[in-house]
C-alpha cells in the first residue's frame, strides 16, 4: 500500500466500482474483512477501511436502510450522493460501464489508468453489445441475490443453483429496467417461472396472490405446498432495493393471469 492512497480524493471512476461492489455484496459482508473488499481495495491502492466507510456510507443512501434507521458516516460528499443519483437515472449505463471498469481493473500505482479504465467507449459495436448485456445481466443477477440474501423471497429455498434473479417487467419491455435491482426479486427455479407466465402476483403490501389457473385442488404435492399454501403469504423484504411498486403494478396489469 503506497502512501498516495491516504488522504487522495476519491474519483468518480473508483466510486462507480465501489458502488458496484457495494450492490452485488451481501449487507452483512459490507466490511474491511471481506476478500472481495479487501482485493478491491487492493486493486485501488486503498485501504480496506476506506472502501468498508465507503460501502457504508453508499448504505446510508439507501432508502430500504434509511427507512430501517441505519445511518451513514459524516463525510457523505456530495460524489457519493451524484453516483448514486447516476445509478438510479440509469442503470444499464452506469452497470456496463462500472462492470467493464471492475473487469479491466489492474493493480497499478499510476492512478490515471484508474481513470482510463473507466471510460466507455463512444459507439457501440456488435461485441460491445453482446458484452453489454454479459455485464448487465451478471450484475442484476448477483445484486438481485444479494439483495435477498440468497433466498427465494416466495419460498425462502436457499440453494443459490436453484435461485434466479427474475425481473418483475420482463427485459424485452422496458431497457431502463433491465439493469435496476429494484426491478428484480430472487425466485427459485419453479417460482420464477411461475411469475415469468402470470401465474401469481405480488400485491401492494407485498403478498402472493395466485391466478385462477393455478389455485384449484391437485394431488401433486409440489402444488400443494409450492402454489396453494403461499397464496396470501408475504414476500420476503431484501436488505437493498425494495421492488419498485410501478414495476408491480405493471405485472399486476400486463403479465398476471386472472
């Protein structure tokens, strides 16, 4: 660790990877002593305490965290608050470029090459494109997992091998919500597809409501206790990114089979 990275003001290039670590990392793993952390830090030549504070200070932004009272450090500035803000107004840009910069990241002392991995090519060639949705679907699917602890929020399976990160507007419908965590809830297999073809929703205050096709007596067991007895159950609350109740509605109105 060289003595430049105490007391050196952070870019907006090491902020969007640190952000995007901070998405894609368990809440309860957000500290000094997490490898992943450690090697970023590592990577930027930054201590693993500035990166943790970081993290931290990035949670303190979040409303899911705001609304549970957890509460920042003092020196939010005002790059924190402009990051997150890029993020939230959009994050298929933000995702790509962030993930292209963690990809390409090398440990180095000369802090420009920080800067010039970060840089997003200004057009977009058939490979950008294909690397674009690589990126942007690795990085919903782990903050989206993440988010929920590794659970399904329906049934609480906790096999990630089984897990998907299903979008609750489907991607072909909107690309402003293919890269957006709130867009996502993490879903079993056999859940995920069930919401995919509208065979249940999830009201407003966050609870299970099964179509008509599926809620009907059967001697599977599967159905039992995979459709019939979760009907009114509420979903699980990630730790991040609460699903966007218009992404909802949107489901209720459009993909739901009455």
């Amino acid at each position: 660790m060289t003595e430049i990275s105490r007391g050196r003001r952070w870019t907006r290039a090491e902020l969007i990877m640190v952000f995007n670590v901070y998405c894609r990392t368990p809440f309860g793993k957000l500290h000094k002593s997490n490898r992943s952390i450690i090697d970023i830090a590592q990577q930027l030549e930054r201590t693993p305490d500035a990166v943790a504070m970081k993290l931290v200070n990035f949670a303190s932004l979040d409303p899911v965290q705001q609304a549970r009272g957890i509460k920042g450090l003092a020196n939010v500035s005002r790059m924190d608050r402009e990051v997150w803000s890029e993020f939230s107004r959009d994050w298929e840009r933000a995702v790509f470029e962030s993930q292209e910069a963690l990809q390409n990241l090398t440990v180095s002392s000369n802090h420009s090459t920080v800067e010039a991995v970060a840089a997003t090519p200004p057009y977009e060639t058939e490979g950008v494109a294909v690397t674009r949705v690589r990126l942007v679907q690795g990085f919903f699917r782990e903050a989206v997992l993440a988010s929920y602890d590794y659970r399904c929020a329906i049934c609480r399976l906790d096999f990630p091998e089984l897990l998907n990160a299903g979008h609750i507007v489907p991607w072909n419908k909107d690309p402003k919500r293919r890269a957006d965590p709130a867009n996502g809830i993490a879903m079993c297999t056999l859940h995920d597809r069930a919401f995919d073809r509208g065979l249940f929703t999830i009201d407003n205050s966050h609870c299970v409501v099964l179509s008509k096709r599926i809620k009907r007596t059967s001697d599977s067991l599967l159905h039992r206790v995979g459709f019939l007895q979760i009907d009114g159950q509420p979903v699980a609350n990630p730790s991040r990114f609460q699903p966007d109740p218009e992404a909802l509605q949107f489901h209720r109105e459009f993909i739901f089979v009455r």
